[in-house]
C-alpha cells in the first residue's frame, strides 16, 4: 500500500511539472545588447513620431532603430543617432554607451561629412551645372577625404565595444530614373544617384577593412525611390524642412529594418 501511495505521489509530481513547462513555455533569451549611433538617416527625420525629448536631434520611434529593439527585446538599448550629425560627432558625443558588453551596433554616417544637404539644395535651386559641379565636388570629398575620417570613427567604435557586431548602413539612391516626373531635371536625377552610389562605395569598403558588415539598403529601396509612384522618401518639404529628402516611416520599415535585421 506504502508503495502504490508512493508511486501515485510521483505520479502526480511528474504531471505537474510536465504541465507546468506546457503553461509557461520555453524561455526566450533577450537579444543583444544593441546601441544606435549615427546622423539623421538612423535618428529618423521623415518617419515622424517623433520623440520630443531628443530635441534637435529628431529622433523618431518609427526609425529602424526602435523596429530592431521592438521585435527583438535586447538586453539594453541606447539610441544616440542625431540629425546632422558627422563623423566627429559619432565619435565625440555618441558613443558613451559602449561597452564590452554591446552585441550590436548599427550606424550611418558619412552622408554630411560630403555635404548631402548642401548637394541638395544647390541642385534644387541651380542649373543643371551647377548641380553637376556641386555633386563633382562631393565626389570627390566621400574619395579622397572621407576615408580617412570614417576610419577614425570606426577605430573608436571597436575600442569602446570590442565585442560588438557592427552593421554600418548606406544611403538609398534618390531617384527611380528614366520615369516622368515633375521637379528636378533628369540630368540632376542622375547625377544625385550617381553621388550616393559613390558614397555608398566608399562606406562599404572602409566598413569591410574594419571587419564590419555593410548594409546595402539600395536594393530594399529598389522602386520605391522618388518618381517611382510609391515613394519611400520625401521630397522637398516646406515645414519641417528638415524631412525633405529622408525616408519616411515606411522607408524605415520596409528599406532599413529587413536590411539591419538580416545582417544582425
């Protein structure tokens, strides 16, 4: 009798804990401890939403940064991107929260360093030339300048967070080419795709000779450039002018997310 209750008290044990594991499930670890740095393609001017405690900075909780720590809960995150932030700046003022224990980084920056703001303005309202002229001179800034710049910036990122992986994302091209579309002339079209394809070469190959990954968002922005009928991107915005010519929540979502995700 001694021996049938025993077995009857294991019994019972055995199904609660069986039971216990089917309620609570398997656990699932929380992803990497994840800093964002970078100007305002990662802050996330465009995408609205945006938080007002950033200020200037124009941080936004639709930008790629807060899709990547929503969907998979890091251990810690820290978001330092700011709008019109160069190369100095990453490594002046954002990279505080850096550490050994960082998994994951992500960045853009260069794109001000060349004078994207500057390009753009001169193209809107100049000839053609002198877009041509203008986009000839960043050109060769992104080059024979910004190389050495990038360098500095990626050498401080691994010093403070030598265990990180680093994803350094690209600039999309503006312009879908060869569609009719009223603005600019079809001249200034190309060569503004031209500048952020030369750019984006310049990052890619400085980011490789540091050991970190290159995230091509040209191909998530593939069609979904300016002219292309479903844009990505802004154009020219009056109010807040600081929008024009950065993607929009959707471009954040559908362009930047799935490139940081499938390199992360």
């Amino acid at each position: 009798m001694r021996r049938t209750k025993s077995l009857s008290a294991l019994a019972t044990l055995i199904l609660a804990m069986v039971f216990g594991l089917a309620m609570t499930g398997p656990a699932h670890a929380a992803g990497p401890a994840y800093v964002a740095l970078g100007d305002s393609y990662s802050a996330g001017n465009g995408a609205g939403n945006y938080d007002s405690s950033s200020g200037n900075c124009h941080r936004s909780f639709s930008a790629f940064p807060y899709l990547w720590k929503n969907a998979h809960s890091p251990s810690s995150f820290a978001d330092t991107s700011c709008s019109g932030a160069v190369t100095t700046d990453v490594t002046n003022s954002q990279l505080g929260p850096l550490n050994s224990s960082t998994g994951l980084v992500s960045l853009t920056i260069g794109g001000n360093d060349a004078g994207f703001s500057d390009v753009m303005t001169t193209c809107v309202t100049g000839s053609d030339s002198t877009c041509v002229s203008r986009v000839n001179q960043a050109e060769s800034y992104a080059q024979n300048t910004l190389p050495a710049r990038l360098d500095a910036t990626y050498n401080a990122i691994r010093a403070k967070a030598p265990n990180a992986k680093v994803v350094v994302l690209g600039y999309p091209r503006i312009y879908t080419l060869n569609t009719f579309c009223v603005g600019l002339s079809s001249t200034k079209h190309t060569k503004i795709d031209e500048a952020a394809d030369v750019l984006d070469s310049v990052i890619a190959s400085r980011a490789a000779a540091h050991g970190f990954v290159f995230g091509d968002v040209r191909t998530t922005f593939q069609g979904h450039e300016l002219c292309s009928g479903d844009d990505w991107l802004h154009s020219l915005v009056i109010s807040p002018s600081w929008e024009s010519y950065h993607p929009t929540a959707s471009g954040h979502s559908g362009g930047y997310y799935p490139v940081l995700n499938a390199n992360s």
